[in-house]
C-alpha cells in the first residue's frame, strides 16, 4: 500500500523544494536587515564542499561534516560582512556577487582539492547512511513493505521536512523576539534604529551570518541528498535564482520565500516545456513584479486579509480553528 | 616581451574602461548599478559578428548596426525596467538593481536562444596584420581598439565638460529635483544616459569581439562582473575612475596571465574591491561622502 504511493522522483522534488526553501530563508533574513546578499550561492558552495571533502577525506559522520560546513560558510560571511556591511546597500550587493565569482574560481582551479570544474562524486548519501545504520540495528525495511530505494529517498525526505520546519520554526521566533525587532527597525530607517540603540553594524553582520551559515547548512545537505557536486552549482545562475524565490513570493514575511521556492521549484517538474525558458521566464518574473509588485506576491496585507478571512469563516461555521498560520 | 604585455594591457584595459564608463554613467545619474550592461554588451558583440560574419558587410556597418541595436535596447531598459519603479513612492533601493538583474537574465538566455550556447568567432578583415618594431609585434587590431577607445573617451569627456547637454546631464546627477527646477528635462537627461552608456557597451563587445577573436552568451556576464568591480575601484560614478580603473585591471590581469597562475585571472577585479573597499571605500578617485 505504501509502497505504491512513494516514488522516488516525487520525493527527490520535494527535498529539492526543501532545500530550496532553506536557501531562499537565508537570503531572506539577510533582506530582513535591508541587505541584499548575492553570495549566497557562493555559501552553500562553501557548505557543501566542506561537508563533502570532510566527509570523503576524514570519514567524518555526515551529521559533523554538515554542522562544519555550516560554521565555516558563517565564519566566512562574517569576515566578509565586517568590511562591506559598513557601507550602503548597493556595495554589498556588489561585493557578495564578486565574492561568489571569487569562490568559484577558486573551486574550479584548487584542482587537488576540489578536483576542479570535473566536481566531486562518490559524496556520502544522507538516504543510504540512515538505512546502514538502521539495518545495523536490524532494521529492514521490507517490514513496512517498502523497497530499499524507496526507503531511503522517504528518510531524506522525511529528515529535511523536520530540518525545515525546525528552521522556519527558529526564524519565525527570531522574528518576534529582540533580534528580530532590531532587524526590522534597522530595514526601516537605519539612521533612526542607530539613534534609537541599535547596534546596527553586529546586527546587520548577525542578519548577514545567519544567512551564510543557512545556506552553507542548506548546501552541504545538498551535496549529501546529490551525492555529485561541481563549481557550476554554486555559480551566477543559483544566485539569481535563490534571490528570485525571494523577490518572487516576497520578502517581507518568511511565507514569501517558502511560497516561492515552492512554486518555482514546482513549476518546472510539472510543466516540463517551460523547463527550456525558465530563466527567461525568471527574467520576465522579475521585471515584472519589481514594476508591479516589488514587495512579491505575498506581503503583510496580504497575511492579514487571509487572516481576517479565516476568523469570519470561522465564526460562520463554528471550526474554532482561528489560528491559520 | 615586457612592452608587448603592456601594449596588451592597455589594449585590454581600454576595452574595460568603456565597459565601465557605461557602468559609470548610469550610476553617476540614476544612482543604479545597471546589471544588464553586461548582457547589452553581449548583444552589440554578437550583432558585430552576424553583421561582419555571417552577413559578409564592412566592420564601419557593424559598428553602427550595433550602436543602433543596443541604444534601442537600453531605451527599453529604462522604459520598462527602470522608469516603472522611478514614478512608485516608497520603493526599496534594491528594486532597480533587482529588476535590472532580471533584464541580465532575460537577455542572456534569450541569446542562448537566439544565437545558439556556442562559440563565435569574430573576423575582422585584417586581424592578422602587424608591424615589427625591433623585436615587438603589434597588430593592428590593438591599435584600433585603443585609438577608438580613446576617441570614446576623450568625446565624453568633451561631451560632459563642455556641451550644453552634457552640462545638464552633470546637473541632473548633481540633484535631480534642483536640474529639475532649473529647467533641465530631466526625464529626458535620464532616457538619454541609459541610451548613451548602453550604445558605449555595444561598441566596447565589438572591440572585445576584435580583440579576442571569440563571442558567447556568457561573455556578458563575467564583462559586467569586471565593469562593476572597476567603477567600485575607481570610485563610484567617477568617470575618470572608471578610465583608470579600467586601465588598471587590464593591466593587472595581463600580468597574472604572464607571471602567477592564469586560472585566478577572473578572481582579481574582485580580490581588488574587497581589498579597496577595506581600505578606501570611496574608491581611488572618489570624493569621501559622508553619509
């Protein structure tokens, strides 16, 4: 019965739109301080290519090799945040484009590490080392009448599903705590938030690491679900396309970038001739909403009048279930 | 063997300056780092080789053809990526450097479309003629780029100095609002920038077609990447700067190519802004600002 629900390549999309919406969280809390990061993909490279050679070279337990990767890409966004993040907001946006471009190349020529443009295989898979482990314990899974494949693309999709909700979980907290008033304030008006006390510079290098650590987090779980990494990866293009989810589903409120990995990591699987035009389409998409909409489809109005909409009907037919979110 | 670099260094240091001047411009007046002069660069670069290649026409028609092309597309540009967003009260200062990052990506990939992922070459009649003096070869084709170059660069400067317009255009990028009162059309000064720097980027991809003989859809990308780190090495919206800056890149990648590892050519136009912004965040030629 189970068995015939899971394939494989439905829960390799839904971890894929997983990470991605991890990813899109990061650039999305460093956009909450009023900073644009473009280095992002520049991190989850970083993350990922620690986590890999760690994993590969020192026979580090995957769950370590992750946790390093994420700390190294947070050390790094903040050397790099402390020098930029005193200037305006276009320079940062400049600096974190070249600081990819620098990553990559880097990549591409440290050949005896990273074996260069060819990428590194043979990584580590989070799916196959949750099944050894199990089996060491006796477990198999045919007792639930599931094939090994089928197995270990549900745990990977199982294990990210809680990583997520366990992120936004955090995130939304932050949101409302200290921290998170102190970004908001700092995204206004930043002169008012310096009169005000803020700590501008450690909060917008905390917002700018957060970011970091997210995606290097979020990319070594991507080259432990791939198992295959290269330098392309991790280029230009993921960049924009990270930055995308965020300006497409919005950047004020955190569903913004959960709705916009969802659906345009979505929309490509299901309409597979749009798959030759995404990034042409991406283009268009941009263009249009920063002209039409450069808040992104969902904004704070918009939470609000879902909200508000769900109480009415809630009274209307008595489901006590007011709280949507 | 030192002079012959050098001759390459400027000459590819020339190219950069336009690149950035064009950068320049726009920012100077809008205060907005145009994302997709790289891919704009791009198109005039591969409208010079469907014109002299594939059309078999005189390079003087390339020239034109392109300078045509990419001053439409840079009207475009500012109609519907850049002037939507100006009239809007209330916008993120990103939003003009997001938008015009969607222009990038659309144009890149519609020239993926267009023209195909490959390589093109660039034939110009006499890319094979050169002098010998002493024991340095020159090719003609570095003494076109530079001379154009400097003609570009020197007319702009005259343009910006000393012509009414281009006195309004420095007006305008002083304070818009007082330009404005003043009685300079703005809107027009604005439309005509974006025009003007995006029919620089389209000659600056011919002469990159020239000098290197090869044109892709993904030159735009790591040219605009260079144009960005240069005008932040030269001070932002300095069109001296960019000049010097330009011509300072080239030569440093020249160098790295000749004397340290070639693979870390593209790192550092990039190496050099963090460096720089470090040290003197203004820029080399910039005014400090205080904000």
């Amino acid at each position: 019965m189970l068995a015939e629900l899971i394939n494989p390549y439905h829960f390799q999309v839904a971890s894929f739109i997983l990470i991605n919406i991890i990813l899109g969280i990061s650039v999305y809390i460093t956009l909450s301080t009023g900073q644009l990061s473009l280095a992002n993909a520049g991190f989850m490279g970083i993350g990922a290519y620690t986590s890999a050679l760690l994993t590969i070279h020192f026979d580090l337990p995957i769950v370590l090799g992750i946790i390093a990767g994420a700390l190294v890409a947070a050390l790094l966004g903040i050397l790099i945040g402390i020098p930029t993040l005193r200037l305006q907001g276009v320079y940062l946006a400049i600096v974190t484009l070249g600081f990819g471009e620098v990553i990559r190349v880097v990549f591409i020529n440290w050949e005896s590490l990273t074996k260069g443009s060819v990428g590194i295989s043979g990584i580590p898979h989070i799916g196959r080392e949750i099944l050894r482990v199990l089996k060491g314990f006796g477990f198999d899974p045919k007792v639930i009448g599931l094939q090994n494949n089928q197995f270990i693309f549900l745990s990977i999709f199982l294990l990210l599903f809680i990583i997520t909700i366990g992120v936004i979980w955090f995130f939304r907290r932050q949101h409302r705590s200290r921290v998170g008033r102190a970004f908001a304030a700092i995204k206004l008006d930043e002169k008012a938030a310096e009169s005000m006390g803020i700590n501008i510079t450690y909060y917008k290098v905390l917002a700018f690491a957060q970011g970091a650590l997210l995606s290097g987090f979020a990319g070594a779980l991507y080259a432990h679900v791939l198992a295959y990494i290269s330098p392309a990866d991790f280029a230009y293009h993921r960049a924009v396309e990270i930055l995308i989810f965020v300006v497409f589903g919005g950047s004020e409120v955190i569903w913004g970038p959960i709705f916009g990995a969802f659906f345009l990591t979505l929309m490509p699987e299901v309409l597979r001739f749009i798959s030759e035009y995404r990034y042409m389409i991406y283009g268009l998409i941009i263009i249009i909403l920063m002209a039409v909409r450069p808040q992104g489809l969902i904004d704070v109005n918009l939470l609000n009048w879902v909200k508000t909409k769900g109480k009415k009907r809630g009274q209307k037919h008595g489901t006590g279930n007011t709280k949507s979110m | 063997m030192l002079i012959e670099q050098l001759i390459n260094g400027i000459t590819l240091g020339s190219i950069y300056a336009i690149v950035a001047l064009g950068f320049t411009l726009v920012f100077g007046v809008l205060g907005i780092i145009n994302m997709a002069h790289g891919e704009i660069f791009m198109f005039g670069a591969f409208i010079g080789v469907i014109v002299t290649t594939s059309l078999q026409l005189p390079l003087w028609l390339g020239f034109l053809a392109a300078i045509l092309i990419t001053a439409i597309m840079g009207y475009m540009l500012e109609r519907f990526a850049l002037r939507p967003l100006r009239s809007k009260q209330g916008v993120s200062h990103l939003a003009p450097l997001i938008s015009t990052i969607g222009v990038s990506i659309l144009l890149e990939n519609l020239s993926h479309h267009l023209f195909g992922a490959g390589n093109h070459p660039f034939r110009a009649s006499f890319a094979e003629i050169n002098f010998q003096i002493g024991s340095i070869t020159i090719y003609l084709v570095q003494i076109v780029i530079f001379v154009i170059s400097v003609i570009l660069m020197m007319g702009l400067s005259f343009w910006l100095g000393k012509t009414k317009a281009g006195k309004a255009l420095r007006a305008t990028a002083e304070n818009l609002e007082t330009a404005s009162l003043l009685g300079v059309d703005t809107k027009r000064m604005i439309t005509m920038t974006v025009i003007i720097a995006s029919a620089m980027g389209g000659i600056a991809g011919i002469l990159v077609g020239m000098a290197f003989n090869s044109v892709t859809p993904q030159m735009g990308l790591s040219m605009g990447l260079k144009g960005l780190a240069i005008i932040i090495l030269g001070g932002m919206g300095n069109v001296k700067g960019a000049m010097a800056g330009g011509l300072i890149l080239g030569l440093a990648e020249t160098f790295i190519v000749v004397y340290g590892d070639s693979g870390y050519r593209d790192a550092i136009a990039f190496l050099a802004i963090i460096v720089i912004l470090l040290i003197r965040p203004q820029g080399l030629f910039g005014q400090k600002i205080s904000t």
